[in-house]
C-alpha cells in the first residue's frame, strides 16, 4: 500500500503542452483552427502540445507562443507563460546551445514581422546610415577632415611673402578693410593670425562675407576651395587666390600681401605677375 502511494506521489505533473492539447479537443478546435486564430504554424502548435520547445527558435518564442495558444483557447495566459518558464528553467543552453536568454517575450505573435520584412529593415536602416555618413562627409566634415581628404602633391605652393621687400609696393589703399565672399555654397574656409589663433572659421553659404580685422596680426587663411572665393580691399576686386579646387594653407590675407600677389582687376596686371596656381 505504501509503494503505491509513493508512485502516485512520483506521477509527473500535466506539462504544458499535454493541457493545451486536451483544452483544445475539449474545445472541438483543430489545431489548424488555432493557428487560424492565432496565426501560428501548424508546425509550431504542434512542437508545443508535445513539449518540443526546442523546435522553437528560442525560449522567447516558447513562452510567447504558448501564451497566444492558451488564450485562443481560453487559458489563463499568463499561467501557462509561468508554466513555461517553469518547465523551461536551467534548460536553455541544452535546448538552444549558443543562444542567450532574452527577457523579451513576444505577446501576439502575429505582430512578429517575418524574416523577410526584418531583413528589409536591417537593409533599410543601412541605407539610412550610409546616407547619413555621406551627408556628413560632404556637408559637415570639411571643417575637421580637410587636411585628411587631399593628398600633399595637390596642396598649392604659396611662396612666402617678404613683408619688408612687397609693402613700400602697396598702394595707398593697402590699410583698407579686405573681405572675402563666398561664391559657392559651402566653402569651408578659416581665418587664423600668426600667433595660430583663430579668427573665423566656418562653412560660408554663398554670398557670405567676411572681413578680415584690420586689428590682426599677419592674418592667414586656410581653404580646400580658393577658387569659390572672391577678395575685395577698399571694394575693389583683386584676384583670387587660385583658380582651381585645391588645399591653400598658410596665405597671408592682409591688404598689402594680398595687393603684393596682383593689382586689383580695374588696373592692368604687372608683366612679372604669374597667373595664379
């Protein structure tokens, strides 16, 4: 008598996929009719009425799918989960070798998009990032990464100008305020004394000014872009400083060394002058 009892107490408890399976026949429901209802595959209620969990792609899918399965049939879906879970413990890495444990757990899986539509999204997401990174590259990096972006053989040789030799050259207008105008749309430039402190520095919009103060000491500029930069002393023109979309660096913008490099357009060049780099 005793033996008996002790094997009656040893019977295992109803699993989850044995209660499922006798509240949906007792239900008159196929499983065709709950995966209807649930929009689940056949083949996955099936894994779960015989407890095969690990046919599943993971315990999140376990749980998530025996919960919409118990409330197509009118269980308490949140005590089969539990009972998932239950029976599920410390058995993770045995069912799903290699895959972490997630805390996430599905509650409807017909709102789990398809493989195909999630691999839509990841490329989606790549295009958008791949946008983005050449919008910053273009738009937004200059300013950082001008250096970096031409290589030394383009950057044009600017001949270092004997300030004592060029100003008794200048003409009378050499103290009159230079500005410089942006003929593009996004010409980075920066402004920069002899001491190596800046004075300006910024992506100009087109027809942006900007006038270098008479107070600075041996003002100097820094441009990938010369070419896109107008230059006026006193409101006249003089020529630019170069002619092409190359990297000019350490150019002296005071009024007398930049009438030093040319006469203004309104007089005629001089028969040394070279055309611009």
């Amino acid at each position: 008598m005793a033996q008996e009892e002790f094997q009656e107490n040893e019977l295992p408890l109803e699993t989850v996929g044995r209660r499922l399976n006798r509240v949906r026949v007792a239900a008159g429901l196929s499983l065709d009719d709950v995966s209807a209802r649930t929009k689940i595959a056949t083949r996955h209620l099936t894994a779960i009425e015989e407890d095969r969990f690990s046919d599943l792609a993971g315990r999140t899918y376990a749980v998530g799918f025996a919960r919409t399965f118990a409330r197509s049939v009118g269980l308490d879906d949140a005590d089969i989960a539990e009972s998932v879970r239950q029976q599920l413990a410390g058995e993770e890495e045995e069912l799903w070798p290699g895959i972490q444990s997630e805390t996430f757990e599905p509650g409807d899986p017909a709102r789990v998009p398809p493989a195909r539509l999630a691999w839509f999204g990841v490329l989606g997401a790549l295009v958008v990032l791949a946008a983005l990174y050449l919008v910053w590259k273009t738009f937004l990096s200059p300013a950082g990464a001008l250096p970096d972006l031409i290589s030394e053989e383009q950057v044009e040789p600017v001949a270092a100008v004997e300030t004592e030799q060029k100003t008794a050259q200048a003409p009378a207008d050499a103290s009159g305020p230079v500005v410089f105008t942006a003929l593009e749309a996004d010409v980075w430039v920066k402004f920069y004394d002899e001491a190596g402190e800046q004075l300006f520095q910024k992506q100009m919009a087109k027809g942006e000014r900007y006038v270098v103060p008479a107070d600075a000491k041996g003002p100097l500029v820094w441009t990938g872009r010369p070419d896109a930069l107008s230059i006026t002393i006193s409101g006249r023109d003089v020529p630019p400083l170069g002619s092409e979309p190359v990297k000019v660096k350490d150019v002296p913008v005071s009024a007398a060394a930049l009438l030093a490099r040319g006469k203004p357009e309104s007089e005629p060049p001089a028969t040394s002058a070279e055309p611009p780099q």
